[in-house]
C-alpha cells in the first residue's frame, strides 16, 4: 500500500531506549515473537547534474524504469516518495520502503539498481531501521510507519548520549514524559520512531509527518530547553521532505511529466 | 521584489532561543496565526570547471535560463542573489528565495534545475529557515530578511550549545542583553535571523548586512568577550557575500555579460 | 574454504583490550608462536553508476573476472562474500578474505585489481585485522572467523575510550564478564572479533552473524545500558551484511545472472 | 607590488583578539578611520590530473592566461605566489592577492576564472582576512603582509579557544608576552597574521616567513609548553609553500616553462 | 640510495616534544648546526580506477616513466617504495623521499608530476617531515630514516594533546621511559620518528619497522595501557606498507610487469 489513510496516533515522541532491559527476565534464547515487527528503509537519492543533460525521451525512460520497480513493490507492499526539491542540496528524492522481510528490501533495491535513472544518481543518506515495541507505551509495534497524508515528512537520524543509558528505567521514563508533553500539545504532527541499534549507523530513525513546517519549528523549539534534549549526541543531518507520488517525485527531477507517471493514481 | 528598500532596524543580535517557552500557556493544538511568517532558503551553488570550458554562446544560454527562472519568480516575491567569487573558495553563487509558502521554494527548485547552468553546477550548501518572532523583542516576525541596500551579507548557521537551552529565560535574556548592545554600537550593520529548528541541519540562519567588511570584523571581535559567545556550539562555514543582481551574479561565473542580463534593471 | 559449516561458539561479546599485559613476564624479544592466528581482510567495494551503462556482456565478462580471482584464492583460503545492496548506500559488495600470511591477501587483491570489475569500482572503506587469543577466555586465537552459515553479518570497527585502558586488569574483566552475559542470552547469535592495533585505524573489527536483525537489534539495545558500553569512543559504520556467494553478490550488482556464477556451487 | 623588499618585524607571534574591546569608549556608530588596512586573500588551487594529459601547447596557454591575469593585477597591486608541490597533497599553488578594497579581489578572481587554467583546476582551501592593528603592539595595522624576501611561507588558519576570550585583557596580555619572547629569539623569522573574524571560517590567518624550515620546526616545538598554546582550538591545515614568481609556479605544475613566463623578472 | 642496509636501532618509541626547550640558554637567533637534518617525504598515491583500464602499452609507459624519475632521484638520494593494495583502501603507493634540502624534494614532485602514471593519480595523504635530535635520546638527529631491511613498515600521523606539553619535563621523561621500556621488548620492531611541528598537519609521523604485523599488533596492544597513551590526540590514518622496490610496488597497481621494472635490482 502507498501512502493509504490509516492513521497513526501521537503517543509518544522520541522513545529512546532499553528500560527495563536489564531487569527483564530473559535467561536463554527465548526471542519474543514480533510477527508485526517491519524493516523501514529510508533511500536517498541525488542525481548527477549530467543526467540533467540527457536526451528528454532518455530522461523519461530512465524515469519510467524508476517508477515500475516502485510500482512492482508496491502492489503488497509499503513505498512512500517524498522530493527534497528547493529544502536540501545533497539530495533530491527520498523513498520508504517497508517490509517484514528484509530479503524483499534487499531485493527491491537491486531492481531499483537496474532502472535507467539509478545509473546517473549516486546515494549520499541511507537509513536501515525496524519498528519496536516503545519502553513508553503499552502499544504493540508498528507494523508500518509514515501512514498519513501530511504534506510534510521531517527526518532526522539520532543517536542518545552514552550517559542516557546509564541511567535508572525510572529516570528515563520521567525525563520522557515531560519530552512527550510538549508533542502532545502538538496533536496535528505525527511521529514515527523506528530503531536501529548494531544494524545502521544511528540508533534511532526519527520522522515527524505534519502540514506545517512552522508548527514544527515551534514544536522542535519547545522542546530545546526539555531534559531530554541535553542527552542528544547527535541529531543531524535533517530533511525537510515534501510528500508525493513516485512520479510526481521524480518528475520534479527535471521538471517534465514522464511518460506514464502523472496519470499513476496508485502510486500517490 | 527584489532588493527593494525596504529598511529593516538593527533590533537585536543573534536572537536564540525559546524564553519562555515553558510557562506559554498552551494546553492544545493552539496554533497561533504567523500570516507574516515566511521561508527563506539559502542555495549555495558552486560550478564545476568543465562548464568553464564551453562555448561562449552555450554558457550565454545557460545563464540566460537560470536568469529567466529567477525573473519569473521575482515578479511578486523576494529573490536575492550574491557572488561568493574571490571571498569563498566552495561556492560561486548564493540566491536567496522568500515566500510565505515552502510549495514556491519546491517549485521554483525544480525549474531552475531545468535551466542550462544548474546542469552543470552542485550545491555544496543549502539553508532552509522561517522567521519567527523573537523572544527578546516586542517586534512580530518579519515578513521579509535581507531587504538592504548594504554591498554585503555575511552569512552564516548557527547552532547553540544544549546547555543554552536549561538556562532560565530571565538568565538567558540577561545574556543577549549585553550581546545585543554591543550590536547597537554598529547602526551601520543590519542584521537577519531565521530559524531552522527542526527544519534543517542548523538551528539558526543569521546574515548581517553591512558595507564595510572591517567594521564587520571589529564588531565580530568585540562580541568574543561577550557571554552569549560562550554558548555557541557551531557558527562556521562563514559566507562573504557580495550582493548583486542576479544577472550580474551569473556574468561573474565567467567573466562574460550574458545576452540580456547586464540590461535587466528589475533585477538589481 | 568458502562459507564452510565449521561452528564457532559465542564464548564473549566484545573483548577488548591488554588484560594482564604489563604482568606478562616478559623480558625480552620471545614472541609466542602463534601458527593458527590468521589475518581477516574486510574490503568494501562501491560499484561506479557509469558501470551499470556498460552493455551487458562487458559487465558479465567484468563480474566473470572478478569471480574468477575470487574462486582461485579460494581454493584453499578462506573467502566470504556479501551483498549490502538495500542495506547501506555507499557500498555493494564486501569481501572477507582470510590467511595466515599477509602477502596472500596482498597478491589476492593485486589480481582482482585486475577484474573488469575493479576497473569500475572504489573502496570506500577497508578494515585490515588479524585473530588473537582473548584476554577473556582460554580459547587460542582461532584460525578463521566468519565461518557460520547464518543469513547475516552485523559488521562494524571499534575503538575504546583511552580510560579504558587506565583500568586495573580485574576491573576491566569484571566489566566484560556482564557484558558478555548479556551476549550469552542470544545463542543463536555468533562473535567474531579481530584485532587491529597498529595495523589500521580502528582497534577491532566486530562481526556478528545472525539469522534475525531484529534479534541482534534487541541485543544491542540490552548492551547500551552495560558498565563496557560506556568505554566505547567509535563503533561506526555499522554496515548490516547479507551473505551470499560471491557470484551471487555480483549478479545483485546489476540484477543479471553472470555467465557461469549462478552455477558454481563451490562458492557459497 | 609583487614580492617588494620592504621588511617587516618580527614584533609578536600569534597575535589574538579584542583585549580592550570592552573598556574602549565607544558609544555609537563611530568607525576609526584605518586607510591602511587591507584585504589579504589566499586562494589555493589543485589542478585536475586530467590536465596533465592535454597537448603542451595548450597547457602552456592555459597557463599564459592565468599569468596574464596575475600581471595585470600587480601592477599596481600586492600578489605574491607560492609553490606546494612536494609539500603537500592536496594543493598545487597559492596565491596571495591584496588590497584596501575587496572590489579588487572579487573582479580578480572573476577574471582570473576565465583563464585556461582555471578552467582545470579546483580550489581546496580560501582564506579571506584582513590586516588589523594588534592588541599587543603599538603599531598601526599592516598596509601589506608577506613582503620578505625568505623562501618560505608556513601558512595556517587559527581559531582560539572561546575561554581565551573571557580571560581578562591584562592576563591575555601576561599570556601572549612569554609567547612573543620565545618568538624573538628567531629573528629570522617573519610573522604575518591577519584577521578573519566574521568574514570567513578562521579567526586569523596566520603566516611565518623563512629560510629554513628546520628552524621555523624548532620554534613551533619550543612553542608547545607556553602557556598561549593551551588555547588553540584550530590550527590546521599547514601548508608549507616554497615562494617564488607566479610563473615559476605555474611551471611546476606541468615542469615545463610556459612561452613567455621565465623571462617576466617583473613576477619574481 | 634505495634501502641500503645500514641498521637503525630501536632506542625509542615515540619521542614526542620539547623536554627543556624552556631551560635552553638561548637568547637570540642562533641556531644550533643541524647537518645532518634530513626531511622525510611521506607521498601517497591513488590510481583511478580510469588508468586501469588504459591500454597495456600505455601503463607500461606511464609507470615507466613513474620509474624513471625515481631511478633519477635515488641516485645519490634516498627513496623507498611501499605499496598498500590489500591493506588500504584509500592509498595503493607509497614514497618515501628523503633530502636534507626540501628544494630536491619539491622539484622531485615537479618531475614526478609529468610522469604518465601521476597523470591519473591522485594524492590523498601527504606527510612532510625532518628528523631532529630527540629530548629523550643522546643520540643526534639521524640523517636517514627508513633504512632497514623489514618487510613492513607501519606508518600513521601523530598528535599529543595538549596538556602533554603543560607537563614538566621531567615528568614527560618519567612517562616517555615506561614507554620505551615496552618497546625494549620488541628488538626485532625498529622505529623512526619524525617531526612536522609547524611544517604540516601532524606533529610527528611514526613508523615502525617490522618482519611480523602481528607482533606489532601485540606491542600496541602493550602499548595501550602505558600512561603515555593517554595523552595521544590522534593517530590514525594508520598504514600497513608492504616494503618492495618502486618497480614491484608500480606493477603491483595493474598486476603487470612493466618493460623494464622488474630487471632493476638498484631500485629494490
């Protein structure tokens, strides 16, 4: 399903952590069964400023090869495009791709690999993450991310200081609390957590979907002098991401409608 | 408008932060309305050496596309340009495009990039900001930056360290006070502050205007001592911009007047 | 070998350091004989997107030449192959090749130099390593690392904070020995640790072998709240590995079946 | 003027900051007239390797143009050049252009951009600053810097720590002078910093002048444990770069000597 | 001459500084007669993956002439060779020349400049060094490095932190014993240690000599809990270069012997 309508509540903001991890009675290779646990894969594109110079027809074709791999997973499966058109320099265009199964992720991305366009873009971000069950909430994990249709997607890749985790689980979760109060007042902005403890460079995947980049601002500036906020090692780079079809993205590439793109109502 | 006369006053320095963010009382989705509020984005644009290489009449074109995609956009909201050329080894050229809507910077992104110039140039740096009203002033956010008439605009993001931020207000306006009075010496230098939080890399964007690079300088050494300076986390890379019209901006690409450029009194 | 069943327990997690190497009786220029320790080179390669524009039998006849040096060294060495297409955006391909004796892998890489493929490739990163006999444990240096037959590999080098060395022996057992309890838990999760102290930039190479990221992921995230986690100063890039046979690796590079990859067993 | 015989003292070191900046009696927009001071820019240029390739007659063009421009630029201006081949990896040639008006430098490097060479060549590194009259002396500022005639030039960026700038003036003051003697005791070392404050990364550009680098070595070493040198929070890259006319330059990028270069006394 | 047996023995390990650069009775310039200084070149070269694919004829002529410029040098000049494939990714040669004049070393790189092979070469890494009298040694300044017969040297910049140079000087010499007495131990290890103070990035390049990676690995392994350690601020890159003539290391970037290479027993 690409950007379907089913919602996603504001529980919490960044869940960060292992509370209770040490405390849980785990003594052997029991794994909890997470059936509805998903890889979330962020892909960043930049196309060579060369392609730009390419034959118009080229150019659609490479696009149109683009388009009907993204199409092709995204029969049964989870694909969201965003642009970063006019909000980025380094990079142009962003896919999600979700799967329980991270062969299907794999997969897709050598298919992708063989489309016309992905021959003149190199891959500057790239950000491998999965859903979890959050140490702030009673809610399961989620078995997709990025599910509604705000206009904008805000990214941000983030890791803890070493110290947060030495804290008591008590002590996290009151610190935590005070951060997800401020979000709460902020019910039109959406956040998506996913993890990526030993598996990417980050710890955590942190996507903020709302339709007003100024109330985000404001949100993401309350929440500066939160006690929370003073164990971030590292929050950057952030991507401003403008939500769109796959064919609307990457007609934004060079601004002319691809072939068969713009009539694609399943892709947007 | 482009470069217009608009005068803007010296209010303050480098206004960071969040006073009183905390006791605001706003218990909901409250948004307060910023019909003033607008986007200002920062493209750095540096061009590769082959572009150098060609023909004098495809370059004249090239620079007549990027040209005519700037017009156009200048016919009713703001668009600045600046040549880094001699000040900056990494960027040739800056626009700065303001609009109260971020789909305008998007779209106006995506047919420059269709201009002949922008096939052959990257853009090693990007900044997308919005104003905001600021917490140390009694002023509403401003509806445009950068409206001077000043020869330069020294620019550059700006991060504060987190430990900022646990200040209470009252300590942190104590602190600017002393900053912002050193500017006030300094009638002669403009200044411009956005805000990035949550929207891109840095915090803030701050661009000072002014016609005189070492009174500049001198007002940069004397805000060393200041407190406020002790709370800066990143204030680098540092821009020399050299305000022009665009026309001129592209013509310094290479050292050659475009076809219609020099001509062009709309913009600049 | 290539990809050979030989089992290796998870006796530790991350054992790191000197225990015991100041009292170690040791006067003069005795080295102790340690025929079985082995040298572990990770190469990551990045295939140029130019690459993928080569007709399709210059790139089989490419891929064919890299095979062919890769099934030569592997005759009798030990050679693994993984895909990291999907999972990461600036590399491909990782090669593991592995031999007591250094002017092997200097040769091996001579020839694949050589490969089509070579000629269309850069090497982003390299972690060159050896096995050595762990501080934490009676077990000898083993000759060969990576020898499971599990999907993925979880690989990534490793630097202590310098403190950590200021630590009595005791003390630094004491600290490993929780941390490898958590490690015990996930059986089903193998370690391989090689040491790079003075031959490359980081201290050690890491490689966890699983079937089950989200296992590992858990894992990690247990590991944050340990006493050793907070003597770690680098652990990325973490690049999440599929492993697979070395033609295998290659097809995925371009989403075509080589000419007689598919069909060599003896590869993986 | 290009490589004048007019000397310079060697009065201080690393002269750094704004001690008195706060007691200075300054209540408005009064600048202190300062004719003498100029605009010091440093441009580093590294040329393609591909440019080795082309025919000797057009390299010998390319770089005809470039001297051309340089020539014209000295004729009533200061440019000096500096070769680092063989001292460094990452720089060919640098060039210091200066004048009271940073008009001369933009236009320079607009038209230094159109010469062949250029055209070819990238630009690693850029250091805008001016002369300043220091805190430490009773001199006015430099109207020119680098005018020795020593074979050498060790050219670095400096940032302080911002600690040093919250020490009061009279302790900056104590701290700089045990600093300046151990200076003195090299005579035949020149020094020549500038100043970069808000018009660019560093906050000084700082550059010795010698004959012998091994003495220049020793006085950095004997640099070290003073009491200055805890404060340094910047003060790399350091190019070693060997003096010489801009035409001698020029044909250590190619070893061949351009038509008319060897022959120009006037540039060396 | 290209490594000559004249042995070099293992008196230190890393002397770093300026033990009693205070107490030295010197007053004015006089400098301390250093004959026997030399510099030490450290030049590291990458291949593009582009030159590979050149024609046989015309590597074999590019790295011929490489060769021949060498051959030049080395006649009355020391010059050694290394080669990094299978141990770097980022570097594939590496020269060593030395010089007590830096003018033979920059007109070295000239000549070495128009060779083919540099042509289509990059330099990513460059270490410009001399030798000098060590505080911690009665020995003088050695007037060669690198002399020994070893298969491998081990290479990396070095920086002390700051604070190391606070210490008195005895106490830096109190520290720097135990150090030694580590390497004492390791008879079969030679050192060479150089210095940039103020002539490049480093403070020192360091690099050890030895038959056995794997005993070096042991004695940095020793080396870390020394208290010495502590007060390092860098010391990466660190590079494995495998000792061989410059006519082996140049045949080993395309696995082809070049037409006159292998038959020059002078250069190896």
């Amino acid at each position: 399903m690409l950007g379907g309508s089913q919602s996603s509540s504001a529980l919490g903001l960044v869940v960060a952590d292992a509370v209770g991890a040490g405390s849980r009675a785990r003594t052997s290779a029991i794994v909890i069964p997470m059936a509805d646990r998903t890889f979330a894969k962020f892909s960043f594109f930049k196309v060579d400023p060369a392609w730009r110079r390419r034959d118009p027809e080229l150019r659609a074709a490479d696009k149109q090869e683009f388009l009907a791999a993204c199409e092709d997973y995204a029969v049964d499966r989870s694909l969201r495009a965003y642009s970063t058109i006019g909000t980025r320099g380094d990079v142009d265009l962003v896919l999600l791709t979700q799967s329980p199964n991270l062969d299907d992720i794999h997969t897709f991305h050598v298919v992708l690999g063989q489309s016309g366009l992905a021959k003149w873009a190199s891959t500057p971000y790239s950000f491998l993450s999965m859903t979890k069950r959050s140490p702030y909430s009673a809610e399961d994990a989620r078995p997709e991310i990025c599910t509604s249709e705000r206009k904008y997607l805000f990214l941000y890749p983030m890791v803890k200081q070493r110290r947060w985790y030495g804290l008591a689980p008590e002590e996290r979760g009151r610190i935590m609390k005070s951060h997800i109060e401020v979000g709460r007042r902020y019910p039109e902005i959406t956040i998506n957590t996913t993890y990526s403890y030993g598996i990417d460079d980050q710890e955590f995947v942190v996507g903020f979907e709302g339709d007003d980049p100024g109330e985000f601002l404001d949100l993401v500036n309350e929440l500066r002098p939160t006690e929370s906020s003073e164990y971030t090692e590292l929050e950057t780079p952030i991507f401003t991401c403008v939500s769109m079809s796959v064919a609307k993205a990457l007609d934004a590439l060079d601004g002319t409608p691809s072939a068969v793109g713009t009539g694609a109502p399943a892709l947007g």
